[in-house]
C-alpha cells in the first residue's frame, strides 16, 4: 500500500507505476474524481483507493454523496479494483463525525458491491 495526497500525477504516473504498491490510495473528494482520469490514460495496473470524503472538513457526507463518487470512479477504474477510504488519516477530526462519516462510507462501499453485482 502507498498514499500520495493531492497532486498533479501526469508527470509522475509510471514512477508511481513502478512503486509497485498492490494499491494506492489517494486524495480525490475535492477533486470530484477527477485525478482517476490520468491513471485511466496511464492504464494503472493496480488497485485504487479514491478518497470519498475530505478528513479537512467537519461537514459529515451523506451516504448518497459517497456512492455517487464511487459511481464516478467507476467510469475511471474498474470497480473490482477500487478500495474505499477517506482521503487521508482522521487524526483532525472528533470522535462523532468520524464515527458518522466511516458508517456512511461503509453504507457506499455496499452500495457499490451491490450495483456492480
């Protein structure tokens, strides 16, 4: 496993390639996604973890708002490859809305299961 956080990756995508992490996890709530769209072009060979929920933020995302990102993710990566996480470590926040925000995320992490059958 390996974390990179925000970032323009185009210029560094087959460094990260050759890293080797069986998966990456990265930085892409704020970005809607859209950082997906060089690993798609590069044709990343590994698993990814898009961040479904900004760890900078106390606003607590619905469920809804985390599996309509993952639905996004899915149009950039296989959804056999994607790991659902927060964008980075909770050491920011409180107790309640991690608590809150981690059983969103798990309640989007079925609803992508579900939908890609």
């Amino acid at each position: 496993h390996t974390h990179m956080c925000y970032g323009e990756f185009d210029d560094i995508i087959e460094s990260i390639a050759a890293l080797q992490a069986d998966v990456i996890s990265i930085e892409t709530s704020r970005s809607r996604m859209e950082l997906l769209k060089t690993f798609e072009k590069f044709k990343y060979p590994n698993e990814i973890g898009p961040g479904v929920f900004d760890i900078h933020s106390p606003r607590v995302p619905s469920t809804q708002e985390m599996t309509n990102l993952l639905m996004k993710a899915t149009k950039n990566v296989d959804g056999d490859k994607i790991w659902v996480n927060p964008d980075c470590g909770l050491k920011t926040r409180g107790w309640p809305e991690t608590i809150s925000a981690l059983q969103n995320m798990v309640l989007a992490a079925k609803n992508l299961r579900k939908s890609s059958g």
